[in-house]
C-alpha cells in the first residue's frame, strides 16, 4: 500500500484550481452545477461547500468552472 502514486490527468488544470482555493466559484458537471465555497484541491477532486454541505467533485468530471461567479440577472 505504501506504493501508491498519483497521477495528474490535467495538470494544468489541477495548477488553476489551487489558486482559487477559498474563493467564490461555480461548477459545471455532466450532472448539474454546483456553486459555492471552493475549499480544498486534490490530484483526483475538488471539495466545493454550498449551504453547510460538501461535494465532493472528480476532476474528471468538470466541464467548465468560474470563479466569482456573479449572481444571475432578475
């Protein structure tokens, strides 16, 4: 177990994500969006938090993300 490696599927994406650690962003997946708190980047995920939950998102999945995402027109 001790000869686990990580391996960046997107390194250049994984290096813009840990820049925004702690800021306001928006994420689109296959799945849906989700927006909120970017609070922790990891080689395979990132954790977003959004009304006091945490998701967990694979890397993988995103489709595009916005930091400061401004709020949607009224």
């Amino acid at each position: 177990m001790n000869d686990v490696k990580w391996t960046l599927s997107d390194p250049y994406v994984y290096q813009n994500l840990v820049k925004l650690v702690r800021a306001k962003v928006a994420v689109q997946t296959a799945h849906g969006s989700v927006r909120g708190t970017l609070l922790n980047v990891e080689p395979d995920h990132i954790v977003v938090e959004m009304g006091g939950n945490s998701f967990f998102i694979r890397t993988q999945q995103i489709i595009w993300m916005v930091s400061n995402p401004s709020s949607p027109a009224s």
